[in-house]
C-alpha cells in the first residue's frame, strides 16, 4: 500500500512538472507566433533646404540656386518574437515575467510620391541650376537626417508602451493574472554608413 502511495505521489509529481512546463512552452510558443510584432507606426515629415552654388576660379561665386524639398518618411517599430529563449519567460502559477528582446526598426520607407519641391521657395539663377542629382542628393540627405535621429524621437518609449498593452492582453486572456514585461536594451537602428544609402 505504501509502494502504490509512493509511485501515485510520483506520478502526480511528475504530472504537475510536465503540465508546468507545457504551460511555459504553450506561452513561449504563442508569443513566437506573432514573429515581428509591429506596434508603432510613425510618419515624419521633413524639409530639406538645398543651395547650388556656381563658382568660377573656385574662388569667384556667379550664381546661387536654392530649393525646398518636402520628404515624408514612414517608420515601423516592433519587436523580433523570434529572438525570445526560454530564459526570458518565467512563469509561476499565475504570474508570468517576460524579458523581451530590444525594439528594432522594422521598416522604414520614404514614398516618392511624397518627395515635393515647394515651387514658392525655388531660386533659380542665371549661372546655377538645381539638378536631378542635386535633388537625389538631397534626398539621400534626409533620409540619413532622420535615421540618426530616429532614437531621439521618442519611438523605443513608445514603442514598448504599445507593445506592453498588447502583450498583458494576450497573456491576459490565456489565463494569467499578474504579467510582468521588461525589456532589453538595444540599438534601434544599426549605424548608418552614408555610403550605404547612395
């Protein structure tokens, strides 16, 4: 009788680990599943002042073009489900801590279509011209402005905000009660080399 006793005990013990860590792998999996969670959409607008300067004997300045350019650029943040371990999830009975992996850039686009010359701020000279590759300069310009400032724009804060809300209600509604979320530290966006935009 205290064979039984002692194998049912084991058995349940056994049980009650396996149906634990089913329940750990049952979380980490349903969170992998969303793989790049984007929750932060945002569009920046910018405006790029440009001058053309005509110069003769490299010294000798005969003409001066400037030009406006309205650019919009249109960023996506998230997290990378993907880079989450099973270190990152700690799960006791209805608690659940989560150690996410830093926001990333996820997509960054500046539509063409957006690209605008403001035909009110155009100087033209007689010797010095705006060209196509002065605007693509200028382009290339504001894209590279607004990917280092990107960090100082307030997009990690809320991006983890949102992902925070969305998170706690998706934990929420497979059963747990008390979520905790931090999460790590992180570039947004690599470094940029100018060269690599051109």
């Amino acid at each position: 009788m205290v064979l039984k006793a002692k194998i049912g005990l084991l058995v349940c013990c056994i049980v009650l680990l396996c149906s634990c860590k089913d329940k750990r792998y049952f979380t980490i999996s349903k969170i992998k599943d969303a793989a790049l969670l984007a929750t932060t959409e945002t569009t920046i607008d910018k405006i790029v002042v440009g001058n053309e300067q005509k110069k003769i004997l490299r010294f000798i300045t005969v003409g001066n073009a400037h030009v406006v350019v309205h650019v919009q650029a249109i960023v996506k943040t998230g997290i990378n489900l993907k880079k989450i371990t099973a270190n990152d999830v700690e799960v006791n009975g209805k608690q659940i801590i989560l150690n996410l992996p830093a926001v990333e850039l996820l997509t960054f686009s500046m539509p063409f279509e957006k690209f605008r010359i403001d035909s009110t701020m155009l100087d033209r000279s007689l010797f010095a011209k705006i060209t196509a590759s002065d605007l693509e300069e200028f382009y290339r310009q504001a894209e590279l402005d607004i990917r280092t400032q990107l960090p100082r724009m307030g997009i990690v804060e809320e991006t983890e905000s949102n992902t925070r809300q969305l998170l706690e209600a998706l934990l929420k509604s497979l059963g747990y009660e008390e979520v905790s979320i931090t999460f790590r530290t992180g570039a947004l966006i690599p470094k940029v080399n100018p060269n690599e935009l051109r």
